[in-house]
C-alpha cells in the first residue's frame, strides 16, 4: 500500500495491465508520448484501485531527455517501488531491409534507449536501497529468426544486457524481473496471424505479477516456451531460417 509504480509505456497494453493489477493503494506515473492522450488508460489503472495516477510526458528516443525527465518525477514521487520498462516498437522487416535508417530505429528504440534509461533506473534504485525493475525481453531474442531478425537482434541485446544488470545488482537491494513473452495478441501485431503459443497481454501481466510476488527472476510466457527454446536452439540452420516470425 502506497507504493510508487511508474510505467515507462504508458501506452503499453501490457505495462497497463501490470499497472492494474499492482495499482490498489498505490500511486501509479504513466510516462508516454503524447500523455494527454492516456484517458483510457488513466482511467483502467483508477478503476483498479489506483490512489493516484498521474500522467507525464515521456519520449525513450531522447536519451538527453532521460536524466531530466526522472529528475522530474523523483522531484515528485521521491520514492520508485516498481518500474515497468514496457515501451517498444516491432518495426517493419522488409521496410528494415531496405532502409537502414527503419533498422536503426528500431534498434534505438528497443536496445540502446532501454540500456541508457535502465542504467540511470538502476542507480536511483540502488540509491534508495530497494524497488524493482520489470524488463521485457522476447523469444525473438533467444535465437534470431531471419524472419524478425532486427527486432530479434535489438531484442537478443536487450536480454543479454538485463541478464548481466541483474546480477550486478544482486545483494543491493534491487530486484530485476526480466520477462520473455512470445507472440503477444495485440494492438502491436494487429493483423498478423498468431505464431503458436500466442499470449495476451492479460496472460502476460499475470506472469509478470505472479513472478513479482514470488522473487523469481526470470519468466517465460507461456511458460512452454522455456523448454521449447532450449531445444529449438540446436535446430539445424538450415531449418530455422525458414521459420516465420
């Protein structure tokens, strides 16, 4: 109770329905672009019990914008509990292909803009001697299909980088929950056919607050997918390109 959660993704399906389900008593910060926009989601966290919600405007491209922007909400909120990182692109493969400047977004949004904001998060937490940080990862990155091989590459840093986070932080105090959802359903894959073992960000959510709660550091969604991967690793080069997304 009275616990700061902010949610780096306002917008995000999944980081709202993490919001939700830790919202009751607590104060909750949706940072996004374009925050004056966030009614729907304000108002799914508040009928969730929030005690407060307050939105902020957020841009994860603008790494010099980082470092004031969490100055201003600790200016705020001088306390973070929980920190959902739930922002992210999926891009456009072939457009990827064509475009290095389409690629190299994608990699800035979903890698490099997730190591700079991470690491000032980890420092404020490890200044305060406790809270937790929620990290996205994806099967995308535990081997890279040549379907989705950009996302998958800046998703495959992105989970190497929090891995090592974790351990750096163990014995501080801060908590690393590293989170590798499959195809997810959703406004970000709207329209593209469900890969096999889809979730929804509900599943998703209730994983990650299932995993909260019980000290785990790493979760698979579905959970199928852990045992899965381990094989589908040794799959032979010649049969894994040909994978769809």
């Amino acid at each position: 109770m009275g616990e700061t959660v902010l949610v780096l993704g306002g917008r995000s399906e999944i980081g709202v329905a993490v919001a939700q389900r830790i919202a009751p008593g607590a104060t909750v910060v949706l940072a996004a672009r374009r925050a004056d926009d966030l009614d729907a989601e304000e108002k799914l966290v508040r009928e969730a019990g929030a005690a407060d919600v307050e939105r902020v405007e957020f841009d994860a491209d603008d790494l010099a914008g980082q470092g004031p922007f969490l100055d201003g909400v600790l200016a705020r909120h001088p306390r973070l509990d929980v920190v959902v990182v739930a922002f992210g692109i999926l891009g456009d493969q072939a457009r990827a292909e064509r475009e290095p400047e389409h690629a190299a977004q994608i990699v800035h949004t979903d890698y490099v803009a997730h190591v700079t904001v991470l690491t000032r998060l980890a420092a404020i937490l490890r200044a305060q001697g406790s809270g937790t940080l929620v990290v996205y990862s994806s099967v995308a990155g535990a081997r890279v299909r040549r379907a989705n091989y950009v996302y998958g590459s800046a998703k495959a840093g992105l989970d190497g980088f929090a891995s090592g986070l974790a351990d750096a932080l163990h014995g501080s105090g801060v908590r690393l929950v590293l989170v590798r959802p499959g195809f997810v359903v959703g406004r970000m894959t709207a329209g593209m056919p469900p890969a096999p073992f889809s979730s929804t960000p509900d599943q998703v959510a209730d994983a990650t607050v299932a995993a909260l709660r019980s000290g785990r550091g790493e979760v698979w969604v579905p959970r199928v997918l852990q045992p899965a991967f381990a094989v589908l690793r040794h799959a032979p080069r010649a049969l894994w390109r040909r994978l769809p997304r």
